[in-house]
C-alpha cells in the first residue's frame, strides 16, 4: 500500500514539470523567431481528459481570429440545424404552361441558400474542382422543358429574398468586393458567385492577350489592355473593378508560352448571374424567352417574418445534407459559405435570413456554454472581417463543449487533418504531428491562426488555440512557429 501511494505522490509531483517542461519549449520557440517576439500571441492548451491547462499566454485579451471565425459559425449551423438540414432551390410561376407550353409571367428562380450549385465534389475531396460549373442549373432547365415549357413571355427572375440583401459585411474590406474570397452573400448563389478569367498569350508579340471565362455567360464587359511580350519575360497581370461598375479592367504582359494566369473575379448580383444563367439553358433547349433578366432582392428595411415564396413549381433541386458543406466550409476555409451557413441558421431560428440574426444566434449559442458576451465580438461568419475579436479562451472554451458534445466525431471529422487535406493539406506533413492535428486555419494581413485537436501520442487529446496578431514579418515564418508549437503539443 505504502509503495502504490508513493507511485501517486511520484505522478503528481511530476505533472507540473512536465507542464513546466512544455512551457519552456514553448517559449524558447517564441524566442527564437525576433519577429515572433514583437508580435502579440495568444495561446491556450488544455488537456481533453482533465480539463488540466497546459500552457496559457493571454487567453483573455482580444485578438482578430481571421478565419479561426469559422469555428464558431460551422459549429453553429451543425448544432442549429443538423446535420441533415438540406437548402432548396426552385423555379416557379404564376401558373403551369397552357396547351401551348406558353407561360404567362415571368419564371422565377427562386433561391434557398444552397451554397453548392457549381462543379464542386460533394461529399469533399480533395483536389480541384472540375465539371461544369452550370450543371446545377442545366438540371433545373430539363426539369422545367420536362414540365411541357416552350415559351416563357415575362423573363427570368432572379429571387434571392430567401436572405435579406446584405452582401457585404461592414467590415469587409472594399477590395474585398473585387475577388473570389469576398464574394457577395446571396441566397441564389452559382458557383461561388464568381467567374474564373484566364489571360494567354496570343500567337504573335505585341498583340492583345486572349481571354476565357468560366462559366461562359455574359455579365462584365472586359477592357484588355494586356499585352503579349517575348518568352522569358514575367507575367505580370493586373485587375481592376470599380464598386458598382460592370466593367472589369486588366493590363500588364504575358509571355509567349506561357500556361495562363488566372483570376476568380466576384459577380456583383448573384441573383441577376443565375438568372441570365437559367435563360441560357433554357434557351439551348429550345425555349423561346421574352422579356428581361432581372434580380429580385429582400432589403434590411423589408425584415417581415420569414415567408414562403408562391408560385407553382416547374423544378426543383435539393442538395446535399448540410454536414457535406460544413466539412467544406472548414476544411477550404470557404468565406461565402460560412455566410450562408450562419443566414441559414439565421432564417431557421429567428425567422429571417439577415447576418444579425445570425449574429444574435450566435450570442445564444456561446451563451449557453458559458462564454461571455466580452468574450468576442463577430461582425460577420467568415473571419473575413476585420473587427472581429475573440480570445483564445473562448475558442479553446468552443473546442471543449463541441468534444464533449454527441456530435463529436461529426465535428472533428469537418476540420483540416495536417499533412492530409484542406487548408493544412501542405503543412505537418513530415513532422510528428502529420494526421494529428485536426485544427482550423485562420490567415489576414498581420494575422494568423490555427485552432483545433491535437491527438497527443500518449494517446490523450487537448485543445488548442494560437492566435497571432500584429506580425509583421512573412506569413510563412508565423506559420513555421504556429506548427512548431503544435508539434510540441502533440510530443
């Protein structure tokens, strides 16, 4: 008996010093990057099985988490809605085709949200995204021929009033607006609400570069101004589009043989896009359309209780389980759907799909596990906004709650495995960590992050959130110093 009791004193007394032990490494890491010295670090690690801190640095000041965001909102919508919860989307009229497959009106495309009318694998895999972006909507148009619609008289409406109008978060920055990663939020959203510009060189020097988009539908007007230069020579292409304007601009030179550059340019009114989208696929099959493309919107001003669109349905498509999406959400770190993720919960739960609905969801959400409300501070779904603010303790808090919780295996099954996929695909790959941590990315300019599970090799689990801001040296350096802590964790 005396021998077991001390073996307990012997355990206890080394816990410490293995914690201790932990913290010194950490902190000769931190010492050993003098850009890591003069930025602002936040860390907590908490050991899974005992609720025991292993390290902590300023878990309760606030730091911008960039897309460590993610989190919170995947983590919502799962607990929210289920992981069964599916989007719809439909085309509807005043009534069905007369004897003539004449419809009387106009048709409407009417939008629920689905983030994943595109090319995109679905479950997520990785590699790139291939297929026809458009295949979504060209089911949709078999549907409606199926249906006996000929000819349409009134056009195609574009209906996004699923979710208020809110396509830019306050925080966004106004480049934002110009590209893929800051693509508008609207409840008719086609693939990604972007189109993908690649510039080529044309046969001879000196002349005007070739252009292609995908998907092929006329939205921008496009002034090139890009040159083709000598082989050997840099390629170097700039784009440009003013706020409200339809016009994209691009100049600079592109070699001779070279292989292309491309651009994911954001599309200003998604619901216009998938419309003239519709009235193409129509049209390729032989319906005849009159009348105009158009965009319906539901503005802040107009926040009624959520309602049901009327009309007869001529198609439908219904998409995958929602759980698919959040896997994608996190593990690409995919700005535009974290959006409609936290609207969809949004519309679920308090009757409209606005982003401060989400927002006070949200505030319920953390609530209910404790964090308080000076905790955080979120403007948006996606991190990308730049007035967000959480400690790391309310992270690791969020990390410990969605463990503990029945959906545990859903949870961490969503996040980027290191070495594997996602965003961490490239990263722990060769160290002790690869395939052991299971964590979200978070990157803006002077910020980086990294939040998640490490499994521990004594077979333990912990969590952990690292969070850096005002870093003022590259992002690789900042990421280099993140994975090496996480490789300590996991030691």
């Amino acid at each position: 008996m005396k021998l077991r009791w001390a073996a307990a004193l012997l355990c206890f007394a080394a816990a410490p010093s293995i914690a201790a032990s932990l913290e010194q490494k950490i902190t000769t890491v931190l010492n050993a990057s003098p850009a890591a010295q003069n930025a602002f670090w936040g860390i907590e690690i908490v050991d899974l099985a005992n609720g025991k801190t292993l390290y902590a640095r300023n878990t309760q000041r606030l730091f911008v988490p960039a897309s460590n965001t993610k989190l919170f909102t995947v983590a919502l919508a799962l607990s929210r809605l289920g992981p069964d919860f599916h989007y719809q989307t439909r085309v509807l009229a005043d009534s069905m085709p007369d004897a003539d497959g004449r419809i009387h009106g106009a048709v409407r495309l009417v939008g629920g949200g689905d983030p994943n009318l595109s090319a995109r694998a679905v479950p997520y895999r990785t590699g790139p995204v291939t297929g026809d972006p458009l295949a979504p909507i060209e089911e949709l148009a078999d549907q409606v021929v199926a249906r006996g619609v000929k000819r349409i008289d009134g056009g195609i409406v574009g209906d996004d009033t699923w979710y208020v109008w809110e396509p830019y978060p306050a925080g966004w920055s106004i480049d934002d607006s110009r590209f893929g990663y800051g693509a508008p939020v609207s409840a008719l959203t086609v693939n990604d609400n972007i189109l993908n510009v690649t510039v080529k060189p044309a046969a001879q020097v000196g002349d005007l570069a070739d252009l292609s988009v995908v998907p092929p539908i006329q939205y921008y007007d496009f002034d090139n101004r890009a040159r083709t230069v000598a082989a050997g020579n840099s390629a170097n292409i700039q784009f440009d589009r003013e706020p409200g304007s339809r016009q994209i601009r691009l100049w600079g030179s592109i070699p001779l043989r070279s292989p292309g550059e491309s651009q994911d340019l954001a599309i200003d009114d998604p619901a216009e896009f998938a419309a003239r989208a519709l009235r193409r696929a129509l049209e390729d099959r032989g319906v005849t359309v009159s009348g105009v493309v158009t965009a319906h919107h539901r503005f802040p001003n107009e926040q009624e209780a959520a309602w049901e669109p009327e009309g007869v349905e001529l198609a439908r498509h219904d998409s995958a389980p929602l759980v698919e999406d959040l896997a994608i959400t996190a593990k690409v770190s995919q700005n535009l759907h974290a959006e409609l993720a936290l609207r969809a919960v949004a519309r679920a739960r308090r009757g409209v799909g606005s982003r401060q609905a989400g927002i006070d969801e949200m505030h319920a959400f953390l609530s209910e596990m404790g964090i308080g409300a000076d905790a955080y501070s979120f403007g948006d779904g996606s991190g990308l906004d730049r007035t967000n603010l959480v400690t790391p303790q309310a992270v690791v808090r969020l990390l410990r709650h969605m463990y503990a919780s029945p959906a545990r295996a859903q949870w961490i099954a969503l996040l980027p495995v290191g070495g594997l996929d996602g965003t961490l695909s490239g990263r722990f790959a060769d160290t002790a960590a690869g395939r052991r941590i299971h964590a979200k990315t978070g990157t803006l300019t002077h910020v980086s992050a990294l939040s998640g599970y490490a499994e521990r090799r004594n077979g333990t689990w912990a969590a952990f959130s690292i969070l850096v801001n005002n870093y003022n040296g590259e992002t690789a350096e900042a990421r280099s110093v993140i994975d090496r802590i996480c490789t300590l964790i996991v030691e």
